[in-house]
C-alpha cells in the first residue's frame, strides 16, 4: 500500500536518480500525458531575472489535455514505487508506457526541490498536490500534505497553460537547481530532437508537443512569449513522411550554379519535397522487408512478440550525384544518427535506448545508411532488462548459444530465457545488417556504374584509360603493324561483352573499331571484376592486351575513382602506366610457363588483399573537397 510518509534523507537520495539529461526528464513527464490518452502537451519555461539582471529559468510547467487524475491517483502521484498501471495485461492491452510508478516523482525532483501537481477530471474542479524539500528539511517533516481542492494560479491564465478547461494535469517544477542547460532556448535546442525521436510514433498518430517560453517582465509583472515551437518528428529509421528531415531537404535542394547538374546534389534531394507543402517531405529511406517481421519468443507459458524492422537509405540519398553523399548536410544527418545508434528499443513504441551493442564499426561510413527498430511490450520488460526511469536495457550482443544447452522453455530462469532471447536476437539483428549491408554494396556498384559511364568520353560507352596512357603505351610498346583481322575483332569484341554484360554489341563493337583504328597494341580498360580481390588483371587476345582495372576493389573506390570523377589526369596516367607496366611484364616473361603464371596470378590476389586491408583498417580515401582545393590551386 502505497504511503505519504517520505523522509528527507531518502528524498535527496532520490534527487542523484541517473537521468542522463533533463531532456530526459522532460520526457518521463510526456510518458503521463499519453498514458492519460493526452492529444496535446505543453512544456512552458517562465524565465526571470536575478538582482544582477541575469537570466535564469523561474518555473517549468508541463500540462496536458488528458483524462486528469482521480482523487486516489492525484494524492499518490508524487509517492515513489506507486503507480497507476499495476495490471500488466491492461499496460499491455492499452499500450501504455509508464508500470514503475517513479516517473512523476523521481524525474521532478532529478531537476527540482519543489513539485507541484495539478488534475481535473471530466466535471470535477482543480485539485493539487505539492512536494517542497526545502520544507520537509526546514520542518523535519516525513509526511507530504494531501490533495486539496484548489484554483490554478492567476499567471496561469496570462501564459494560456490551461489546453482543455474540462480536463487535464499540470505539473509545475520550481527551485530548478539540477537543469543541465542554464536558459530554456539551450535547454529546447538540446530537447527538441530527442523528444522528437523519443516520441516519434506518438508524433506520427498526430499527437503534439510544443516548446514555449515566457519572459517575465518584472516592472509591469506581465508575460512575453519569446519562443513557441512545436517539436518535430524524428524518425531516425527516416521512412516517416514530413517532420525533422522536411526543412534540411529543402536547405539542400538549392541549386548551386557552378555545379553540373548531374553532380549536384540538390537535384536528387529535390524529389523528396517536389510538389509537396512547404512542411512536407517524403521518406528518405525504404523499409527491409526480408528483414522487417515479428519474432516469437516463448518462457513460462508465455509468448514473447519483438517486432523487428530493417530500413536503408535510398540510392538518391546515399549518391546524390557523387560519390560521397555522407559528406552532404543530410548525410551528415544520417551520420550523426550512426554515432547516436543504429540499433533502437522501443517499448510500446516509445524508444528505450539506441547504441551501436557491439554490432558495427563507427568508422565506417557507410554504417550511416542503415538502422534497425526493435518494438516490445510491457511483458518482456525483464527480459530485456528495462531499467525503471526507461532509459536504458541491459540487452548486450550475443554470439555463443550456451543457453540452448538444457535451455526448457517451460523451466528456465530468467537469466536463462534472457539469454537465450538475447543470442536470438543477436543472430536475427546480426543477419539484417549483413542484408541490408549487401544491399548497400550492390547500389554503389551501380552508381559507380553509371558515373563511370558518364565520365567517359562520348564516343565510346566502354571507359578506358586516359589519352596519355593510350599515347604512352602506343609510343613504349610500339604500334601493330596492321588493322585486326576478323578473328581477332571477334575474339576481342566477345572478350569485352563477357566483361560489360549491359552494353550493347554495337556499343562493343565501336570501342574495338576504336582500338583497331588506333593501332595500339593494348589498352587499359575500368570494369568489374566479380569475386576477385585483385585490383586488376589482364587477357591477351590475340597478340592485343587487355589491361582490366577492377572497380569493384577498394583502392578503386577510395583513390582512382576519385581521380576519374575530377578528372585528375596526371594522376590517373601515374596509376594506369605502373599497372601496365606490371602486366606487360608478366604477359612477355612468365606467361608462357604455366606454374610461373600461376604464382604469378596468386601473388596479385595476396597483394589486393593486402591493399583492401591497408586501406579499410585505415580509412584511407581520397577527400573530393580536399582534391578540388588542390586542383583549383594547381589552375591558379
């Protein structure tokens, strides 16, 4: 049975409660409001002015348009370990948020001394109960007093905090002396995206917070409302339309005029917001289906649901026109979510926690485009080990299944079923990346495919090496003596539409026709080359060497491909002429013993192994930015 009685002692032991912000703190508050099926919430800083005429936050008050308390649960509301969702199947049934009975209580006094709280029921009158540690201190006093019948404030009316004059609760938080920002517009700008995301699917239903500031103006002892905003959806899984992502699309689909069209960004960001109000915006991610299902779990006669969702960036997004959209203001939105978490709890769809579990390396960049919502009810709160200010679970990646071993669902303890939940999870969230990483992989080849066609020269569809390239090996290697005859252009042409399936016959055709008008005796051309590490390697046909540099290697994708996009000749040439060297060398030394090749072959296999490493344990790339810089300095 829950008491009034509340000794000071543990009072200010409860004011160290481990709320990582007061915009957390903020939120345990909401939770209450949509537990009592609120529509609307106001959060309204009173900012004053000290004998020095310094800013400081008077008052914070939160009201709602909920149902409102009844007399029992207004007199209990600031009582710790009291609650009013005691019956888990109705938590549950009802999708509510709050069961530990702390929320109120415990997150007031993390930020304040002096809670005051306020409800009206549907045709009932305004009651309040008041919490003062400064008072229970001063009085020794072990008991907090009772509700009482009550009228609001009069300031209340100035500031409009009332939503619904026929229900709702205020709650009011004085002495602030624990905030972790100093003036409320600090305070917001920190709140706004976390309460945004916090409360994402609450938001989505058309439920609203609003952000408000009133400055007291002490010599006329009236009200001027300096800041009211509402706080927008965050939906870092981003398949949400309208919300956070609205107003970056729309900074980052200006033109910019000394860009080409095609390589600027703002042309693809353009397609999320085309035709729609200037508040709306479409998704900028796609939903996983393969990955986006509910798993079962069962222990104790009971079964556990965890609906798991999988989600990625869209092409547009990812390689909006260049290679590295992550360096992109929305990319560096989706970014700054990675080093957040890619991974989300959300409990009734209110989000827990969020991090990374050991699961992805935060260095790598393209870990930015993906992310993966896992949503559970109030029943498997101890198995994920939900912590009582929500805040945080004790969920931990999983990878040996010891718990299978003897695990019986019927007689399992709950570290056993945690366990064993936990690796399955593991294995389920382990299997999305690899999915969605795959995915990924597969969309920049893509890109690279269609850059690297539009880089080329007009003239010919397959991309080769760089005119001083074709100009040096025609000039060392010497020319062939005569045209190709027919066997040799058919062998050649078969040759390269085995390596550039999408190209036509006539595509191929003229790019061979280009080879033999020119009379060189070999070339250096850019294509795919599926499931090999080597960075490149080389066909003779016919006494012509085709010299293949892979563009699915990493030192391709990090350095040469970077060179190509800016046209970085010099550079290029420097690449393509010591990778033909290397093969003109093999072709006219060692090929002819078939051992030698051989060894030969597996040598460039160990060393673009040993390249891809060097280049993904360092994180080592090319800078577009820092290659324009250079080259416009170069000109100059």
């Amino acid at each position: 049975m829950a008491t009034n009685i509340i000794t000071p002692k543990f009072l200010e032991k409860m004011r160290s409660s481990d709320y990582q912000s007061t915009s957390y703190a903020f939120a345990e508050i909401i939770d209450n409001s949509f537990d009592a099926d609120a529509k609307s919430v106001k959060i309204i800083c009173i900012e004053k002015r000290d004998r020095h005429n310094k800013r400081y936050i008077d008052e914070i008050i939160f009201s709602d348009d909920g149902t409102g308390m009844t007399d029992h649960v207004l007199n209990n509301c600031l009582t710790f370990a009291y609650g009013t969702n005691e019956d888990l199947t109705e938590v549950v049934r009802k999708k509510k948020i709050g069961k530990f009975g702390m929320g109120l209580p415990n997150s007031s006094i993390s930020q304040c001394k002096t809670v005051s709280v306020y409800s009206k029921i549907e045709g009932g009158e305004w009651r309040s109960k008041h919490l003062n540690i400064k008072e229970l201190v001063t009085n020794d006093s072990t008991e907090l007093p009772d509700m009482a019948v009550t009228t609001l404030p009069d300031y209340y009316n100035n500031i409009e905090v009332v939503i619904n004059p026929s229900h709702g609760t205020i709650v009011s938080w004085r002495d602030c002396d624990r905030l972790d920002r100093q003036f409320a517009d600090t305070l917001y700008k920190r709140s706004e995206s976390i309460l945004g995301r916090l409360f994402r699917h609450h938001l989505a239903a058309g439920c609203t917070v609003n952000l408000i500031v009133y400055l007291h103006n002490a010599e006329e002892n009236s009200f001027i409302k300096n800041i009211d905003k509402r706080v927008l959806l965050f939906d870092p899984m981003f398949l949400t339309p309208n919300g956070y992502m609205t107003k970056p699309l729309r900074e980052a689909s200006v033109r910019d005029e000394s860009i080409e069209e095609r390589f600027d960004p703002a042309m693809y960001y353009r397609k999320f917001i085309a035709g729609l109000p200037e508040n709306e915006s479409l998704p900028t991610s796609e939903r996983l289906e393969d990955h986006s299902y509910v798993h079962k779990f069962e222990w104790d006669g009971n079964e556990y649901h965890i609906r798991i969702k999988t989600s990625f960036a869209k092409l547009d997004i990812q390689k909006p026109g260049i290679r590295e959209g992550g360096k992109t203001k929305i990319g560096t939105i989706y970014g700054e979510k990675m080093k957040n978490g890619n991974i989300y709890f959300t409990r009734h769809q209110r989000e827990i926690s969020c991090g990374h579990y050991g699961f992805y390396n935060l260095s790598a960049e393209n870990n930015r485009w993906w992310t993966i919502e896992l949503d559970f009810d109030a029943t498997a709160d101890d198995l994920l080990g939900v912590s009582n200010t929500k805040q945080g679970i004790k969920f931990t990646k999983t990878i040996d299944d010891e718990s299978s071993l003897g695990f019986d669902k019927h007689t399992a303890s709950l570290q056993q079923a945690r366990e064993k939940l936990w690796f399955e999870l593991s294995t389920k969230i382990t299997k999305a990346i690899q999915a969605v990483s795959k995915i990924l992989g597969e969309q920049a080849k893509q890109f690279e495919h269609l850059l690297n066609q539009d880089e080329d020269d007009d003239d010919t569809s397959v991309p080769t090496g760089t005119n001083q390239t074709t100009q040096a090996i025609k000039n060392t290697d010497k020319q062939r003596k005569g045209r190709f005859d027919d066997e040799q252009k058919r062998d050649l042409i078969d040759t390269l539409k085995d390596k550039f399936k999408t190209l036509t016959e006539e595509e191929v055709i003229y790019a061979v026709d280009k080879f033999d008008k020119s009379l060189v005796r070999g070339c250096v051309i850019y294509c795919p080359i599926d499931g090999s590490d080597q960075l490149w390697s080389y066909s003779e046909v016919r006494g012509f060497l085709v010299i293949f540099i892979n563009t699915h290697h990493d030192f391709y994708n990090n350095i040469i491909a970077h060179f190509r996009t800016m046209k970085f000749e010099s550079a290029l040439t420097a690449i393509e002429l010591f990778i033909s060297s290397l093969a003109w060398e093999q072709n006219e030394h060692f090929d002819t013993d078939a051992d030698k090749k051989r060894y030969l072959d597996n040598f460039r296999t160990y060393v673009g192994i040993h390249l891809k490493n060097y280049l993904q344990e360092n994180d080592i790339k090319i800078a577009i930015k820092e290659l324009e810089n250079y080259m416009s300095d170069e000109v100059a």
